[in-house]
C-alpha cells in the first residue's frame, strides 16, 4: 500500500505540460486506437494471425504517412537549410596580389566594391543612382531620383492635424515656445512657430528622401526596376563575371546570416560602443546552384523544371554580402533615426557564404523506408503462413 501511495504521489508532482502530456496522450491514443484493432482482430482470427495482421496494418499506414512527410515536407523534419559563412575579406577581392589580406579563390572575379564616379569606368562598380540617371525614363526618375517636398508636406500636414493635442509627436506651439533652429525657405518670415516646426520637419524629411536615393544599392535597384539592371549588364557598365547580382529580398536569408556572423565576429560590430558597432549592407551577389528560369513563360516553367528534377545533385550555391561601416550620428529625441549612411573612408567587407541545404527531409525518409521494410517483411510472413496453411490442407484432403 505504501508503495502504491508513493507512486500517486510521484505521478502528481509532475507537471502534465507540454512534452509530458503529449506523449501520455500519443501512448494512450495508440493504444486505445492500434488495441482496440488489434482486439477485435484477435478475437476473430486468433491472437498470433491476429498481431501479425495489425503489425501488418500499422506498418502500412506508417509508409503512407512517412511518405506523405516527405512529399510535403511536414511530420518529422529534420536540419533547414541555412547559410554557413565561410570567409571574411575586408578591402577589394578582385586585387590578387594582395599578399596581407589574400582573398578567396572564389572571389577573384567579384566585382570591385568601390563605387565609380562616372559610368564605365573599368574595376568598379557604377552607383545605382547614376543608372537610374541615364537608363531611367520619367517614371522611374520620379520615383528613385527626385524628392517632392509638396507631397510629404501635405502628408505630414495630414497627419499632425490627426494627432490629439496632447501627443508629443504633434508639431504645434505646446512643443517649443521659441522657433527651430533650421534652414527656412524663403517666404516664411512672419510665419507661426508651428509653421515653422512643420517646414523643419518637412525639410529633414526630405533631406533623408534625398540620402536614400543617392545612396541607393545595385541590389535595391534590381529589386524595383529590374530592366535597368538588365540594361547596365548588357552595356557593360556591370561587370559581375561569373555572378550574378541579387535583390535585397532574394538575399534577405543570406543577409540575414551575415549581419548576425559579423556582431559574434572580432570586427567591432558587437562593441558597447555604439559609434563603431553599425554598417549599412550593400550589395549582394550570387553564384552556382541550380539554373534559374529565364522567364515565366511555358516552355522556360517546364523545360526548367524537368532540367533541375532530373540533376543528381546540387551544385554548390555562394552568395557574398557586402557591408560597409556607417557614420555615426547622434539620435534626436522625438525623432526616427535617420537613414544610415556609408562612412567612405571604411573599407568594404566581403561575407562569402554557403548554402548548406540541411538534411530536412531525411527523417520521413528514413521512416518510410525503414516502415517499408517492417511492412514487406511482415506481408511475407503472412504469406509464408498461407502457404502453410494450404499445404496442410491439402495434405489432409489427399489423406
């Protein structure tokens, strides 16, 4: 009895959550579902037939619902891919004689981080911005190069007026007695302090619009106007070797993977200093892997997917992600922090990764054929008895 009391006891001071309570209610749910099979078919075919048939039947089932886990990737899963830094290089990986700092093998074709000052300039990579001003037609000049101070000024407008008195984000007279200290435009003398406070802020904005264009990247360019990324290619303005360039949100993962190696890596990125420790990513390039359709067309979908489908193996897949360290700059009170800027005088740092594709659906793949296998085996057995049933049989009609 006292042992019976100490094993309540034990059972009642476990917590019944999470890992213990799903697998109490996996256990009791195979066992009142696979038993109760197992039970009715024992007592109708006897109980060795009877545990060979629903071994048999579950074995079965198991090899559809691996298989299913594997096909959709679902159930037991196993590593995701993820991205694996493999070298660091700091200055221009194109230079081969660099014996301080050598590069990669792999990063001897890279395109030269260092920006040109004109287009076509040889070992350099044009700015975007000088793209959209050459290739850009009126449209995309007024969407990547131009800043309308009218239309953000009647936005905020907009917006401040929809603020309650009492917020601290509103522009009116409650938040300074005196006039900002700012660059006015011409014409405000005699204007309200909140006139004033609202054509600071316009002009601040407009400032960071204008710092967002000009430093805009190659991958951010490809993102909203591919064909003048295209375009650059072809005129040989962009010369990327055997790379090719990738969008910010085609890149993100790898980014992603990067900006998180460079805060644990003896760079400075992950000091207490906050003046040292920000870099603004800026391009993104990409080699190897699997071919990418060319178009979306009919043909291109098929012919594309029955090419990759039928490649034994993947090639290896790089991508390089490169930052820069960006100029620190004092964070205002009331105020978004302002777009970060490239410190010119910092060297470019080359991230080179790997794609490590994981193993994530080996597990469902193991189970269906570790399931097949139990199920084939039990099927003979089965059939190994019906023979010996019949031989029996038949050994006692001739009898």
């Amino acid at each position: 009895m006292g042992s019976v009391i100490s094993a309540v006891s034990a059972l009642g001071a476990i917590s019944f959550d999470n890992e213990i309570r799903g697998l109490l209610t996996v256990l009791l749910g195979s066992a009142i579902l696979m038993g109760s099979v197992w039970l009715i078919i024992s007592t109708n075919t006897g109980f060795r037939l009877g545990t060979l048939i629903a071994i048999s039947a579950i074995f079965g089932w198991t090899v559809m619902m691996a298989f299913i886990w594997s096909l959709y990737g679902i159930g037991l899963q196993g590593a995701r891919p993820t991205w694996e830094v493999q070298a660091i290089h700091i200055g221009n990986p194109s230079v081969t004689d660099n014996e301080a700092n050598p590069p990669p093998e792999i990063l001897d074709d890279l395109p030269n981080p260092i920006t040109c000052a004109t287009l076509g300039a040889p070992d350099c990579l044009p700015k975007a911005i000088q793209v959209v001003r050459v290739l850009g037609d009126s449209s995309r000049k007024a969407e990547l190069d131009s800043v309308d101070a009218g239309a953000i000024r009647a936005e905020l407008t907009v917006f401040n007026d929809g603020l309650a008195d009492g917020d601290p984000r509103k522009l009116s007279t409650a938040s300074s007695g005196e006039a900002p200290e700012c660059e006015f435009e011409k014409g405000l003398n005699g204007t309200s302090v909140k006139e004033q406070h609202l054509e600071c802020e316009v002009q601040r904005l407009a400032e960071e619009q204008r710092i967002r264009n000009e430093d805009l990247t190659l991958s951010e360019l490809k993102g909203v106007a591919p064909e003048l990324a295209e375009e650059a290619e072809r005129q040989g303005w962009l010369e990327l070797g055997d790379w090719n360039l990738q969008t910010t949100q085609a890149a993100g993962e790898a980014i992603t993977a990067a900006s998180d190696y460079l805060a644990e890596a003896d760079l400075g990125f992950a000091s207490t200093d906050e003046q040292s420790n920000t870099f603004v990513v800026l391009d993104a390039f990409q080699q190897g892997g699997k071919p990418k359709r060319l178009n979306n067309g009919v043909w291109e979908r098929v012919s594309n997917k029955v090419i990759t489908s039928a490649m034994p193996r993947h090639p290896t897949n790089y991508t390089v992600v490169q930052v820069q360290r960006s100029i620190y700059e004092t964070p205002v009170a009331g105020q978004a922090p302002s777009p970060a800027q490239v410190d010119p005088d910092e060297p470019v740092i080359s991230v080179l990764l790997r794609r490590n594709l994981g193993r994530f659906r080996l597990p469902g793949i193991l189970v269906t054929i570790g399931s097949g296998l139990l199920f084939l085996a039990s099927l003979l057995m089965l059939h190994t008895r019906d023979l010996e049933v019949r031989r029996r049989l038949e050994g006692e009609g001739s009898g």
